[in-house]
C-alpha cells in the first residue's frame, strides 16, 4: 500500500464491494450496495444496510444475486462524480435496478441525464427515501424469526473498526469546497446518542472507533453544546466519554482551530489515540485566505510545537492543494519549507481541481496543468523523505498495533496508533503468527522501516 502517492479523491477505503456474505432464506428480499466515497459516505451505507437487514432484507455482496442495487456516490470532484456514473452504469448493466444515493444525489438531473432508467435518486443522508425507494422496488418480506438485527448492525467496515459519525455538514465557506452546499450547515447529533451507538459497537467487538463528521473539532455547535441524559455535546467531553469505552478512539477532519490544544492532554492521558487527522490545506497565508481558511499558519507552527510538548507521541496527519488558483512559486516554496519544519507524519495532496459549484473556480490565474503537476510531485517527495526519516526513528521501539488482517501465509497487516484504516501505512509481521486472530492488539517490536510501513516481531 502506498497511501502518500495517492490523491484523496482516490481514497476509498470503500471501493471494495460490501464484505458480507449471508444465508438467504427462500423467497427474502436482496439488496446489493455500491458504497463510493470517504469514511462519511461509508457510514450513511452502512445506517441504510443496518436498516435493510433490520427490515428482514439480505444483503448480496454481487449484482447477480440482487433485486435491486443502491449505489451510495460521491460528488466531491469532478473526478469522483465521473467516476460515481461509471458506477452506476455498471451497475445498470449487471442488474437493471439501481437506486441512486449520496452526495450527487443532490443533483439528481445530472445522474437522470446519463442514466435515465435509474429507479429513483435521492440525495445524502435521505435515509427514509432511499428506503422507501428500496421498499417500492423491492417489496419488504420480513420474518421476524429470522431478521434479528446484530447488536453491531450490518457493516462494510471489518468487524473490529467502526465508523462513529457525530455530525453532518459544515460552517465553513471554503472556496474550493462544495461541502456546505450538498451537506448543509452543521448538524451534531446529540452526545448522548453517539455515545449509545459507541457503546453498543464496544459491546460487539470493535476495537477501533474511527470518529468522522466534516468539522469533528465543532461538534456541538450548533446544539450550543447542549447536554441531554449526562453527556455534553462537546467535542472534549465527547472524546472523554468515547475514550471512557475502552477502545481505540481516533479522531479524523478536526478543523484547526485554537481549542484543539485542549484534545492533546486526553492523548497525553491515553483516552484517545495520540493522532490527529488535521486538514491544514496549505500554509501560506495569502494562498489560504484565496481559500477563505484561517491563515495564520506560522501560529499553527507554533500550537503543533505546544501539542508536541504536551503529548510527544502524536502523530500528526493533514491534507494540502497544490496548484490552488494564484498559487505562486513563491507561496509553494513557503509551504515546502513549513512542511519542513512542520515534521508532519502523514501527508496527502491534493492537485487542485476545479469542481462545478466551487467559488474558486472563478478566481482569477488559475495554475497550469504541469505546474501543478511538478508541485505535487515535489510535495510528495518532501513528504516522502519526511515519512521515512520519522519511521526509521521507530526502529527498535515496542509499539502496541491492532490486526487487520492475516493472509494465508501467515503474514499479519497490522496498524499502530499512528496509523488509520486505509489511508495510513501499515505494521507488518511476517511469521510467529500463529496465535495471532485479526483484531486482536499485541505488541511488537519494530525492526524495519520503509517509506509509508514498518516490520516487526512478535517478542519471544
Ligand atoms: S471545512 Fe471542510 S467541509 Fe467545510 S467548507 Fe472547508 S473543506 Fe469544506
């Protein structure tokens, strides 16, 4: 895996069809799901599939055996919108009847315009449409005998990590994101609720709770913070009560404002993982206020030395654009050179893109196509040698790791805390596995470093 050559747009922890093969019992309903998209959109799958099952559906992990298909889409890039009608065309062609959903679901006459014999388009987070877009397709038939739901609902992620979404939607305006507009304004979901969900995953065997909204560090905004049956929708006392579970708690999409600082001692503590999954965008500051985000950039310097100072383990991931409409050779010197100082353990990039709707696509001097393309790969190549020097300082250290995965080989995909699902690298260990069971933790001491992954073995 070489998670830094990658593109966020590429990141799709989902592109694997649903890992999920049931008994069907004769005459059940089948639903078949495509889930494209970021950790976000996985988790709306997974509510509609936990829903379904709930329902007395089976869930078919190929087109063949399905009624119906729900394709979940994306629509953060062009790219991903292309890429999201591929899907459905595919879709189309392998099974007939295909409901569409997500993100560019928004737009529904985009989706009708090439696909006009999709069954109904429904757009994010409209559970109940798609599921009455299901029912009317594909009648329900359940059996209340059989269509106990699991206490963990039906997942596409591997039993032992799960998706914990707090909130939906953003207050912020950036200008190369469209965000706001399909998602809306910020909407936390009460404290109390994510903690119910959290636990009953707990119960079930997660061991990994991988906490996603689009702004995790606002959580509660716009419920003034309100507590309900003893836990405030705070994101401090939400990661407290998460971290209170016993699982691994990660936080992802915490936005950079200054309160941050007050995350790092729960890391320090052990509550929650010491990793920050942190979109800095760029550092410039005049490149980041043609992007309508905060821009005092050489402070973020100095709050990533205080979290250091607090919690000297964190591992720190962001994600930047090169290439961004004005984006001078001057300000991509200056963002090497942050990079530089920043010591930032895990890195994406993106190459600016323009997207329909997007307020920068309006922005005047807009940056070649090869230019952009030589900055990336000189970001990159910063990232990289910043990467492997901070891996090779892990070599001879005892690091705690959770298993993901373990081949026919015996050779076990392991992630320390500095890594998450997907889009970190990984810990791998190439024998003495033989007790080892995916999702267990174990300690092991690394012996080898590469550019995005360590080795390492079992102590004897
Ligand atoms: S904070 Fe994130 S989701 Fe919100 S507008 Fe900016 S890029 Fe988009």
């Amino acid at each position: 895996m070489a998670p830094m050559s990658l593109n966020p747009p590429d990141l799709r922890p989902d592109l694997s069809r649903p890992r999920l093969a049931e008994e069907r019992r004769p005459g059940q309903p089948t639903i078949g799901m495509v889930s494209l998209g970021c950790p976000k959109a996985l988790v709306d799958s997974e509510r509609i599939l936990t829903r379904l099952r709930a329902e007395g559906y089976a869930i078919s992990p190929n087109y063949q055996g399905a009624e119906a298909v729900i394709v979940n889409t994306c629509g953060f890039l062009d790219s991903a919108k292309a890429e999201s009608l591929e899907a459905i065309g595919e879709a189309l062609e392998s099974n007939g009847r295909v409901i569409v959903t997500g993100c560019l679901g928004a737009e529904p006459e985009y989706i009708t315009g090439a696909h006009p014999k999709v069954l109904a388009v429904t757009g994010p987070h409209q559970y109940e449409q798609v599921l009455d877009a299901v029912h009317s397709a594909v009648p329900p038939a359940p059996d209340p005998f059989v269509d106990l739901l699991p206490a963990s609902g039906v997942k596409l992620t591997p039993r032992h990590y799960s998706y914990l979404k707090i909130s939906e939607g953003c207050n912020h305006r950036c200008k190369f994101c469209v965000i706001p507009d399909m998602r809306g304004r910020l909407v936390s979901r009460p404290a109390h609720a994510v903690i119910r969900e959290a636990e009953k995953l707990v119960e079930s065997g997660v061991k990994e709770l991988l906490v996603i909204s689009q702004d995790t560090s606002a959580y509660g905004a716009d419920i003034r913070f309100a507590e309900e049956r003893g836990h405030r929708a705070h994101i401090d006392d939400l990661a407290r009560d998460l971290g209170s579970l016993g699982a691994w708690v990660r936080l992802h999409y915490v936005y950079p404002y200054p309160r941050v600082r007050n995350l790092i001692p729960l890391m320090a503590e052990g509550l929650v993982l010491p990793y920050l999954d942190i979109p800095f965008q760029h550092a410039h500051p005049d490149t980041l206020k043609r992007m309508a985000r905060p821009s005092a950039q050489t402070e973020t310097l100095t709050e990533i030395a205080a979290w250091r100072e607090i919690c000297p383990e964190i591992a720190l991931r962001s994600t930047f654009i090169v290439g961004y409409p004005g984006e001078t050779e001057a300000e991509f010197d200056y963002l090497l050179d942050w990079l530089d100082e920043a010591q930032l353990d895990r890195v994406g990039c993106f190459k600016y893109e323009d997207v329909e709707g997007a307020r920068s696509n309006a922005l005047p001097d807009h940056v070649p196509e090869a230019v952009k393309q030589d900055r990336w790969k000189r970001f990159m190549e910063k990232a990289q040698a910043i990467s492997e020097k901070k891996l090779a300082a892990k070599v001879g250290t005892l690091q705690e790791v959770l298993v993901d995965d373990i081949d026919a080989d015996g050779i076990a995909t392991c992630r320390t805390k500095a890594d998450a699902p997907e889009i970190d690298g990984c810990l791998f260990i190439d024998e003495g596995t033989k007790g080892l069971s995916v999702g267990d933790l174990v300690t092991v001491e690394v012996d080898e470093a590469g550019e995005y992954d360590l080795w390492g073995r079992l102590p004897g």
